[in-house]
C-alpha cells in the first residue's frame, strides 16, 4: 500500500528554511514531494502571472545535517501547485501543505499571501489544504534569517496534517490556515478562528517626486487593534499568543439574505447619503 502523498510548497521560495523545517515534520507521515517556486513569491496570492516560464528545475538543498531534493519552479506558488499536480505528483496527493512561511497571515489581507493562495490552489482540485505561517518581524518577512526558530510551527504542522489526513472535514472548509506566535511552544494551544475584518498589514504610500519614478509599495503591521473581534485569527495570534487555526473555504458568497439584496438592489431599499463615494469618503464628506 502506497504511503500517503503530500505535496508541500511555500511563498518564500525552494531554499527557504521554513520549507524544509516543514518537509522534515512531515517526513513521518508519508512521502513529502517538494515542489515550490525558484525565487521569493511573497505577496504572490492565487496569481498565475504569464510572465514566469514555468521552468522547473530538479535541485538539492542542505538543511539540518541532510540533503533534501525537490523541484524548484520558474512560477508563483499557486502555479508550482498546479505543476506539482499536473506533471510531477506520481498520483493524487492526499494533502497540499503550503509554508512555513515567515510572517503571520492573518485579518483580511489573506487573499494576498501566497502561501494561502497555494493552499486553496490545491482546494480546487480537490486537495485539502493546510496553510502554516509563524509570526515574525516584519524585516524578516522576505528574508532567509536564522533568527527566525521553526521548530514550534513545525511541530504545528506536523499535528494538523496528521489529523487532516486521516479526517473528514465538513463539506465547506476546504484549507485550514494556522498561525503560530513567535514565543509558542509545544503546549501552546490553539483554537479555532474566523479572519479578522481588521486590516492587518496597511499600505504605505510611496515616497517619489514623480509619479513616473519607481514607487514600490510597501506595508506596516497595524498597531490599533485593541478592539479587534474576539473570535478572530488576529485576537488568537496578536493578543492571546494562542495558535490561530481558521477554516478557508472556496466559496467567496456573501453570507447574506438573497432576497433581501435582491430587493435593494432593484430598488426597494433607502439610498444612503454620498452614495457615489466610498464609506469611508462618504463619512468623512459633510463640511468642517
């Protein structure tokens, strides 16, 4: 009998350490088939740039006293996945697990991150998913730093794949995104959580005299999150230093009433004040 197939990818790119920290937790518990992006993918999110060649490279790295082999991709993570499934994987795998990526993914910026945009890249084929990051500062996001210990979120990923191989979930969650504090350990616990509708990691406007010069855009970490929602990834992670654990889904609908935004929409509803400008505008539009 065939040993359960996992395919493991990541966001920070084929020599990142928190890969192979995660490629070595999930040796036990079947055949781990690295297949991940050649150059660093963060902020990548479910793309599928045409301008990658999709050139896939069969490399070795060191890691730990071991040498480790997979394929690196000329692709984004959610393309390295789809290239695992398509041409490398012998057969199905039983469990896509994505990271351990540098930097918590949490609160609504998660559609950006490329570690959950492998994951549910998986989903859609059917894949279960388990996406894995650990808090760390926010200059060592896009970096390969040894300051940075996997060991704790490596013992995290271990357990949820256990569990999701050999689990079946409810029919609508089809990843599960796990976020492990920086000083948590092996008795940390964890507890399920919903994305915070809070803004995590906010935009900063590019400093440039022309429009025309470079401007990359760039992100701080929030700082006001006092009222943060008590369920949510961010409360778990930020405030109660719990390992976050929240069920993805697909399914992208509104959990709204249909009738009732039928209704509003073909007019029965009121018309709010500004209703050409965006909430937060419309808010602050009424005169000094």
């Amino acid at each position: 009998m065939n040993r359960s197939l996992i395919l493991l990818t990541n966001d920070d790119g084929f020599s990142s350490p928190g890969l192979w920290a995660a490629a070595a937790a999930l040796e036990p518990l079947g055949e781990v088939l690295v297949v991940a992006p050649r150059q660093q993918q963060s902020g990548a999110g479910r793309s599928m740039p045409r301008t990658l060649s999709g050139r896939i490279y069969h490399e070795t790295v060191e890691h730990a006293g071991r040498t480790w082999q997979g394929y690196a991709v000329e692709a984004s993570p959610a393309q390295a996945v789809l290239h695992g499934l398509l041409e490398i994987a012998p057969r199905r795998p039983d469990l896509l697990v994505a990271g351990i990526n540098y930097g918590e993914n949490v609160g609504v910026g998660v559609t950006i991150s490329g570690t959950v945009g492998a994951a549910l890249e998986g989903a859609a084929f059917g894949v279960r998913g388990l996406a894995v990051s650990i808090e760390a500062p926010r200059e060592l996001h896009e970096s390969y730093s040894t300051e940075v210990c996997f060991d704790v979120a490596a013992h995290f990923t271990r357990l949820f794949a256990a569990r999701l191989l050999t689990l079946d979930l409810p029919a609508d969650v089809d990843a599960l995104k796990v976020d492990v504090p920086s000083d948590a350990t092996p008795t940390t616990p964890w507890r399920i959580t919903r994305l915070s509708r809070r803004p995590y990691y906010i935009p900063v406007k590019p400093e440039r005299v022309r429009l025309s010069d470079e401007g990359v855009m760039d992100y701080v970490l929030a700082t006001d999150l006092a009222e943060v929602e008590p369920d949510s990834d961010v409360r778990a992670l930020v405030h109660d230093r719990a390992v976050s654990v929240t069920p993805l889904s697909l399914d992208l609908t509104s959990r709204v009433d249909f009738s009732l935004l039928a209704r509003l929409l073909a007019g029965g509803g009121t018309q709010r004040a500004d209703a050409s400008l965006p909430p937060r505008l419309a808010q602050s539009s009424g005169s000094a």
